[in-house]
C-alpha cells in the first residue's frame, strides 16, 4: 500500500483514532462534516448560477434556475453557516466555561432536525420547482396559480424542522450557560444570564462605573457573553420565521381542502416589514454579533492575552441588541408605501450606526493581534485576518446601500448580493468559521495534526481572491445597471458575469484543497469513526479536561 492510499485510509501520521473522542467532539466533527457538505451544496449551486448568468439556459432552464436561486442561500444560511455555527458553539460554551453542555441528546437533534431539514426544502425544490425567491415576499409563497400547494407545504416543512432544530440550541445554549452541575458549587443562575446578556456592563456604564469594569470580575467570558448575545437575535428569528410559515401553510391548507383563501387579507407592506425584521435579526444576530465574539475568542487563543478593550467590547454587545431590533428598514428604502419615518430612522440613522458597533469589534481585535506582534502567520491567524478584511468591505458597502439616494441606483441590484452580502458570507464569515475549524481540528480531534500545509496555503489564497473577486465583479455588474433575480439573454453584462464565476471557480478550488486536507488528516476509516457510538461519558467534553474543578476557580480561563 502506497503511503498516499495510506494515509487516504488511516489519517496523516495514524495520529487520529476515533475510539478516543468524547461523544461532544464527535458530534461537533458531525456538525462540521454536514455543514461542508451543505457548503459544497450551495458553492455548486451558486457556480451554476454564475454560469447561466454567463450563458442563458446553457445549463438552467428558467424554473429550475428561480428555484435553485431559492435554495441557494437557505442552504448557505441554515445548512452551512448554522451546522458550523451551532456546533462550534456547542463545544465552546461549555469548554470555555470549563462545565459539561447540559443536554447532550439535544443537541444531538439540533443536529439532525437542521440536516433533514434543509435537504427537505432543498429537494422539494429541486422536484416541484417552488420558487419563493428567497424573500417570501407576500402574496408569492400563497400564489397557487405558479406554484402547487403541497410543493410549497412540503419546502415549509422543511424550514420548520430547521426552525425546531435551533430552538433546540437556543434552549441548550442557556441552560448550559445557567445551570450548575451536579456536585458544584451553587450558581445564581440570574447573575450568569445577566452578566452573559451584558446587563451588567450596561448597569456600569449608566452608573459610570464602566472604567472600573475588570474581566476578573465577570462570571461569563467575553466569548461566551458575545454567544449568548447573539442567540437573542436567533431566538426572536425562530418565532418570526415558523409564524410567516405557519401563515402560509394556512393558506396551503385551506387551498388543498377547497377552501381559497384571499391574499388581500394579509397586508403585504406590514409582512414585509415584519419578514425583514426577521430576516436582519439573522444578519446580526449570525453573522455580526456571533462574528465578534468569534474574534475576541480567536485573538485570545492566538494571543495569549486579554482582548484590548474588552470592557467597550461587551458595551458594545449590550448596544448592538438595541440596533439589531431596530435596523431592518434599510431592505425597505425603495418601496414606496415605507413611512418615511421608518426610512430615515431604522433605514439611514439606525443602519449607520452599525458602522460603529461592527466597527468596534474589528478594531478591538485588530489591535489585540498588533499589541501582540511579532505573531507566527499561521492558518487559524491568516483566516482571521481574512475574516477581518471581509467585513472592512462588506460592512461599508451595506452602509452606502443604505443611503436614500444611493438606495435608488442599488437597490435590488447585484451590488446588494455582491459587495455587500457574498463577501460579508463568503470572506467575513466563511473564513472566520475557517480560522475557528483550524483551532478547533487539535482540540476535538485529540491533537490530530494537518497533512498538508501547501494545501492550507492554497486553500486561504484561492478562497481570498475568489471570494472577494466575485462580490467585486457582481459589484460592478450592479452599478452598470445589472438585476439580481433576473436572467438576461443579450449578454450585455457578460464580462462582468465571466470574471465572477472565474473567480467562483477559484473559491471551489479552495474548498476542494480544504476537504482534502481534512479527509487525508483524518483518514476514511476516521471519518467514518465520527458516526459509532463513543464509549466514554456524554459529560466528558475532551479528554483529560478536569471538569471537577469548582466554576469560580476557571471561569475566566480560555483554553484547558
């Protein structure tokens, strides 16, 4: 056996041995695994997008095209970015508080209602061509005249279970947050959830006693504070979301039993602004608040010491609960039925603001990473820069499609899903979570070391370029005028739609260099070993991590 098929088989160095993982890192490679695969589900769903755009029903005719527009970013969103999210975080709240997650089992059908739930709604697409475009704008998800009503219960299904399954990590984020293991010292749960939430920062700073806030002094992390913050944002998602499902499935029910409801009855600018409250309380709640807290946990572990500023850092936290509930008017500036009042306040001030919040985090961690200098550039720093700089552009970007005149000449463009959107996901938030894997590997894999450092270097370089080539060559196509959701035959945004799926090409490249590494690191007969049952105690989280010692004694420490 050549020493290629060797390793393909056994993992690089036969470091990696499955029958030494706790239950909790086997299930968080779990959430890892099918979150990649559901990566590489929406990454060649988008690069036949970016194909048809080039050539016309060259691979798409129109109704599969407008349903693979629909699943393409719900995949991205619940099937990748949530499975990584959730799992990573699973792991990390109770590591960080040095204390067993409170329900294993729970988290366990968090799992897998979000894995069958987002291939639910993926392949009811892909078979009935239900095509809500994304936004579920009201009356189209209840439109029987295009769509038939059991396709689109069934793609409701779908979210619902994906819905039910990040209750389910909500409730366990908490209660492991709140609840004091048996044979410890007591806890008041009370003052876990409010210093995790920020209420005490904020009691601070109204008293003026925010300069005299100390690390030491809190019971929750800055990493864990940041997680519970955004799991607000996630929970209030969940209930806006399974009530416009259950909405629609009314009228799904009432169409299937001969009994047609009217779509007047609903009024579409109240559902409008409602979905988008919903639908931005993921973009924060995701993508900002859970982005921070990720580098404050990131710069520490690379640093070794205290993130700058962490007193603003989690005043910030406590802020950006305030803006992300009032923020969403922005998706609205162009229609013209918005109050104007809600324009100019939650759509221009509130959004503006975010500049702030968003950007305080970016500088707090940047200037952690450059106190600390001279830093080794290894991978997890090199993603983390990467994280960095995706957000640099991204977040500006979404400033400027805020402003009321600008809004006219971009709204509903491809700048939207460029600049802004694909390189918040793909650079700001793809290569966090790709910085956050690369730290994790070792520890939930026993110290199982990476095969190819080359492939490391290529997959950060491809995913780089890639990324940010594509939001700037969709960028482009939108300032010129270029429609999203919309397929165009006369080619006249043709160089702009070849150079963004070059460089989607180069982010498969990227992914492709990524899972290799991964699978010759782990070997065959190791991934597969995630899927038996462990032989040692759910409450366990990594070998040899004392979880006797009493909460107050390691509370603040960051690594085991």
């Amino acid at each position: 056996m050549s020493t290629f098929t060797d390793t393909l088989v056994h993992g690089n160095e036969r470091a990696f041995k499955p029958g030494t993982l706790t239950p909790m890192q086997k299930l968080t490679l779990k959430f890892v695994v099918f979150g990649l695969i559901y990566y590489a589900f929406a990454a060649i769903e988008g690069m036949l997008l970016r194909i048809n755009a080039v050539e016309p029903q060259a691979l798409l005719y129109p109704k599969r095209y407008f349903a693979m527009l629909t699943a393409h970013p719900l995949v991205g969103i619940f099937g990748s970015s949530y499975l990584l999210v959730f799992g990573a975080f699973l792991f990390l709240v109770p590591f960080l508080m040095k204390k067993p997650l409170w329900s294993y089992k729970m988290a366990n059908w968090t799992l897998w209602l979000i894995v069958v739930g987002v291939f639910t709604f993926w392949f009811d697409g892909f078979l009935t061509h239900y095509a809500p475009l994304y936004t579920l704008y009201w009356p189209l998800p209840a439109d029987f005249n295009q769509f038939e009503p059991v396709a689109g219960a069934i793609f409701i299904t779908g979210i619902a279970l994906v819905m039910v399954g990040t209750l389910l990590f909500v409730i366990n984020i908490f209660k492991t947050i709140t609840y004091t293991p048996q044979g410890w010292t007591r806890q008041p749960a009370g003052r876990l959830l409010g210093d995790a939430l920020g209420v005490t920062t904020l009691k601070k700073f109204f008293t003026g006693k925010l300069h005299k806030d100390s690390e030491q002094e809190h019971l929750v992390s800055l990493p864990v504070a940041a997680i519970a913050r955004g799991t607000v944002d996630v929970l209030f998602n969940v209930g806006i979301i399974l009530f416009s499902g259950v909405l629609i499935l009314v009228y799904m029910v009432a169409e299937v039993t001969g009994n047609s409801l009217k779509t007047t009855a609903v009024d579409a600018l109240l559902y409008k602004n409602w979905y988008w409250w919903g639908l931005d309380l993921v973009a924060d709640g995701l993508v900002l608040v859970f982005v921070a807290g990720t580098w404050y946990l990131l710069a520490q572990l690379i640093t070794g010491r205290e993130v700058f500023m962490a007193r603003w850092a989690r005043f910030a936290l406590g802020l950006e609960l305030v803006v992300s509930w009032t923020v969403w008017s922005h998706h609205l500036l162009s229609d013209q039925a918005q109050p104007a009042a809600l324009k100019v306040g939650s759509g221009e001030l509130v959004t503006a603001f975010e500049l702030i919040t968003q950007g305080l985090a970016f500088f707090i961690t940047l200037v952690t990473l450059w106190q600390s200098r001279p830093l080794k550039m290894t991978n997890e720093l090199k993603f983390l820069i990467g994280g960095l700089l995706g957000f640099a552009l991204a977040v500006p970007a979404g400033i400027m499609q805020a402003d009321a005149g600008l809004n006219r000449i971009l709204h509903n463009t491809q700048w939207v899903v460029g600049p802004h959107v694909h390189v918040a996901v793909l650079v700001g938030l793809t290569m966090t979570l790709y910085s956050a894997i690369y730290v994790l590997l070792p520890i939930v894999t026993n110290g199982a070391k990476l095969w190819s450092q080359k492939l490391a270097n290529v997959h950060f370089w491809c995913h780089l370029i890639g990324g940010i080539g594509m939001g700037a060559f969709m960028g482009m196509a939108g300032l010129h005028g270029m429609l999203r959701r919309t397929i165009y035959y006369d080619g006249e945004y043709l160089p702009y739609m070849v150079l963004a799926a070059i460089s989607g090409c180069l982010l498969l490249v990227a992914l492709a260099a990524f899972l290799v590494n991964i699978v010759m690191t782990l070997g065959l007969k190791g991934a597969l070993g995630l899927f038996t049952k462990s032989e040692l105690p759910a409450s366990e989280l990594v070998p040899g991590l004392d979880l006797t010692v009493q909460p107050e004694d390691t509370v603040h420490a960051v690594t085991a």
